[in-house]
C-alpha cells in the first residue's frame, strides 16, 4: 500500500490488514510537530501525523505505532487533560507522560512484529546525553527537572543495557537528584505496570502524584469511564 506517498513493504501490510479489523481506515497527515509522529482529535475528526523525513523500515515502525494508539484509545486506556495551555510547560510535561506509559504497551505489543525502532533510542540516548553534560542542570522540583526525572525513567526501561550503563553513571555523576527520583519513578512503573489500562491508568496517576504534578494541573481520565482523576 502507500502512505502519504510513500510504499510499504508486504510485512506492514499484513500487519495493516490486522489491525484495521480493529479500528477501522484513518487518516493520514505529515505531522505538523517537528521530529515526531502523533495520533490526536483535531475539530474534523482523529487524525495521524507522520513524520515524512523517515527511511521505509522506520517510517512502518512509526505508522504501526500510532495505529496501536488507536487500538488504545479504543480500548479506552487513559489520556490526561489539562487547563494550560497547548505548549505550556505543564501541558508537555503531561503529554511526556502519558506518551512514557502508553508507549511501554504500544511497545511490547510491537515486539511480535519486529519492526525496527532504533532510530528512536538512538535519538533518545543522544538527547539524554546531551541534556546530562549540559552546564545548565536542572534545579530541584522545576518543570524541567520533572521532565528530566520522567526522561531518566524512559531510557531506563526501554535503553540498552549498555547504552544504559553509560548514561546511569553520567547522571550519577553530574544530576544525582535526577537519578534518585528517575529511581523511585522507574520503581513506581515496574510495581504499577503498562499491560492493560488499568495498570496504565494506576502509573500515571502514581507518577504524576510523585513528581508532585496535583490533579487540578494536570488530569488523567480513565478513558473508559470518562472519569477525570
Ligand atoms: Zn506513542
């Protein structure tokens, strides 16, 4: 088949053909954000944007992944929501977020189709990296330092063990306070797990709370429910 242009192999296609029994044909946009694909509710309906820069095996990975987001939402796995506005920096902090435990399923239930995502742990182990040997730490309790505690969380359970390794004892070193909060976040996310939505549903709302994030800032709802925690 062909996505914005661009052909897919027979692998995707297979997978696309399973999938699309579940959710049925979307649509389709170059992302409007730069660097990364996403799937979100514009005022004319769902829509996904794709990343057009992409080689095909990770451009499938990316299209593959956004549609198992689909699959979530259909699902009814939670979302968070927020008063601030769109670019704010409570309102990234959220999406990192919610992405952070969504994507740990959307991954594993990738795995059995193999499609290659290393050019996003690649660009993760590079922007961790950079950000640890920046002169410019974080302070204790900012907006970026959640962000830097939630990134530290991410790259430990998706990195390498090796590329880990290195960046474990880069932050050890240079952003102690970033590790042992990275620490207990990576604790909070192994006991409350990502397999189903309410395991998803639980870590959001322990990590949001552990970072000291309060409801009224930023809301997770149960998306079955409509619930707003
Ligand atoms: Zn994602």
């Amino acid at each position: 088949m062909k996505i914005l242009g661009k052909s897919t192999s027979e692998h995707f296609d297979s997978f696309y053909s399973e999938i699309v029994t579940q959710i049925g044909e979307q649509k389709f946009v170059p992302s409007r954000i730069l660097g990364r694909g996403y799937y979100q509710f514009e005022e004319q309906g769902p829509e996904i944007g794709l990343r057009t820069d992409l080689s095909r095996p990770y451009f499938e990975h990316q299209v593959a992944h956004e549609l198992v987001h689909v699959l979530q939402r259909k699902e009814g796995w939670p979302r968070g929501v927020t008063r601030h506005p769109e670019g704010s920096p409570i309102a990234e902090l959220g999406t990192f977020l919610v992405s952070m435990v969504l994507d740990l399923n959307v991954e594993e239930r990738l795995k059995a189709w193999s499609f290659d995502s290393s050019y996003i742990l690649k660009e993760q182990y590079r922007n961790l990296k950079k950000a640890v040997l920046d002169q410019n730490i974080p302070s204790l309790g900012s907006c970026r330092w959640r962000k830097g505690v939630m990134m530290y969380a991410n790259a430990s359970l998706t990195q390498p063990a090796n590329k880990w390794d290195e960046l474990r004892k880069l932050f050890a070193r240079r952003a102690p306070h970033i590790e042992i909060k990275g620490e207990e976040l990576v604790s909070i996310l192994k006991g409350n797990g990502w397999d189903t939505a309410d395991q998803a549903l639980a870590s959001l709302i322990a990590v949001r709370n552990s970072i000291g994030l309060l409801g009224e800032h930023l809301g997770i709802v149960d998306g079955r429910t409509g619930r707003r925690i």
